[in-house]
C-alpha cells in the first residue's frame, strides 16, 4: 500500500511544478478522480513575476480508508479548494483565530487581544490549546457535532497568515469557515465589531492574513484598544491595559467570548452583526 502511495505522491508534486493553478489527478485504483485546485496568492517576496508560493493537497482513498498527502513548497500558502468547497460527507468545521505575540513578555499587551479570547473560550469549552503544528499553537474540540479550532499563531503578528494559511490547507477549511479575532485602535477600548469582509485597515496581522488567503471575505471580530493620545502606536499596542482601561476588556472579552459560542452554535455572522455590533 505505502508504495502506490509513494507513487502517487511523486506523481502529484510533479503535476504541481508543471501546473501553477490547477491540475488534475486519476488514481485508477477505485476509478477515484480528484480535480484539485492550487491558490497561488500574488504574493511575490522575490520580486520575480513568475515565482508563486505553492502548496496542495491530496486525497487518496482506498479500502482502508482515505489518506491524506500534503506538501509545502513555501510557508505563505494556502489552497483555494480540494476536489469541492463542500463536498459530500465533509465534516462541518470552524476555526476561531487569536492573533497576537508568542511570549510571555507579550502576554498581558493590547495586541494579544486575541490570544486573551482564545483563552476564555478554551476555557468555557474545555479545551487545552497546547498542540503545536503548522506555527500555531492549536486545540479542537466537539460542539454539536461540529468541530471548533481555537488557533493561536506563533509566528508573531505581522507573519500570522503563515500558521492561518497552513492549517487551513491541511485541514481544507474555507475562508467562510474561520473567524479571526483582532485589536483595533480606531474603536473605544472594549467595544466589540464583527465583520464579514474588507481591507486590513492598518493591521499587519490582518494584512498577511489576506496576503496568503487571496481574499478579503473572512469573519472577523474585533475589539476596540482605542487610539493613543501622546504614545507611538508600536508602544502603545505592546503594553498592558491601564487599570481603568482592564474592566472594559474584561467585559469585552466576556461579550466576545459569548458572541463566539453564539457563532459556534450556528447565528449568522448577519445575525451577530445586528446583535453585537
């Protein structure tokens, strides 16, 4: 068994040099087709028009079952889709995404907004977000039959669509399937704002995040830090909350962490909008 695999693993690779964006694949072998598409962002750190980061994945199933090959040529990737968006029988996923600063130095700054987030949800679901893969810290969990990722990056904010891009193309979860939540200094401290779409608006972890996916359509919570009055943004972002300014976030985290299980158990991001916003 492990040598057909082996074949058909060298066999795809080679289909993925040749073809940039898409390629198709027969295994003869249950007369199984897959048409897989490859999502090369245009995103270009070598400044060479043709280079794309590259990346896919493979399903292969047999009577034992269906096994999984996945291959990284660079680590800003991620795939647009494998075989369908929705196939038949794929399980129903969500991905919740703190972002923030690995570090216990970080820990406690307005730019771990995020991280605090997946701390209070992980802690209502039970679930301990400590398996590392992909740069991201990650745990999973059941919810109604659904499975939940709670994902902290560990590449530091400006490189998180690294770890987001990576776990998203091995697990095949669409960009609708995510939520992704984040400071923001151009709301008051603690006010809450979901959003399905748009640009980065400044926030370099955002920014990658679009960068590797190709699309700005991901769900998106955000938490107001407010907009420093004398200090510089980069000092501001990485220090703690002031006593009179932890409340508020308290709160906020409470609100967001509610809004989240909401999300989790099936609202709209429509829904959540009208009633969090």
């Amino acid at each position: 068994m492990c040598v057909p695999l082996l074949q058909g693993f060298v066999k795809w690779c080679t289909l993925l040099k040749q073809n940039r964006n898409r390629f198709h694949l027969l295994f003869s072998q249950n007369r199984i087709e897959h048409n897989i598409t490859v999502f090369t962002p245009n995103y270009n750190r070598r400044g060479d028009p043709n280079h794309r980061d590259k990346c896919g994945i493979m399903n292969r199933q047999s009577g034992r079952g269906t096994f999984r090959l996945f291959c990284v040529f660079d680590a800003k990737i991620y795939r647009e889709s494998t075989v369908s968006n929705h196939c038949e029988g794929k399980e129903i996923v969500k991905m919740i995404i703190g972002l923030g600063n690995p570090g216990s130095q970080y820990a406690k700054t307005k730019h771990n907004i995020g991280f605090m987030m997946i701390d209070e949800l992980a802690s209502r679901l039970n679930v301990a977000v400590t398996k590392h893969e992909f740069d991201a810290a990650t745990g999973t969990t059941m919810v109604n039959g659904e499975k939940v990722f709670l994902v902290k990056p560990q590449t530091f904010m400006n490189t998180s669509g690294r770890a987001v891009g990576q776990l998203m193309a091995y697990y095949q979860i669409q960009p609708d399937e995510i939520m992704v939540v984040q400071d923001d200094m151009d709301m008051p401290m603690g006010q809450l704002r979901f959003r399905t779409q748009g640009s980065a608006g400044g926030h370099n972890g955002i920014k990658d995040i679009i960068n590797v996916l190709g699309t700005k359509e991901f769900g998106r919570l955000k938490i107001g830090i407010q907009h420093p009055k004398k200090q510089k943004v980069v000092d501001w972002v990485l220090t703690p909350f002031s006593s009179t300014d932890q409340p508020l976030i308290d709160e906020g985290i409470t609100t967001g962490a509610n809004a989240l299980e909401d999300w989790i158990g099936g609202s709209s991001l429509p829904d959540l909008m009208n009633k969090y916003n």
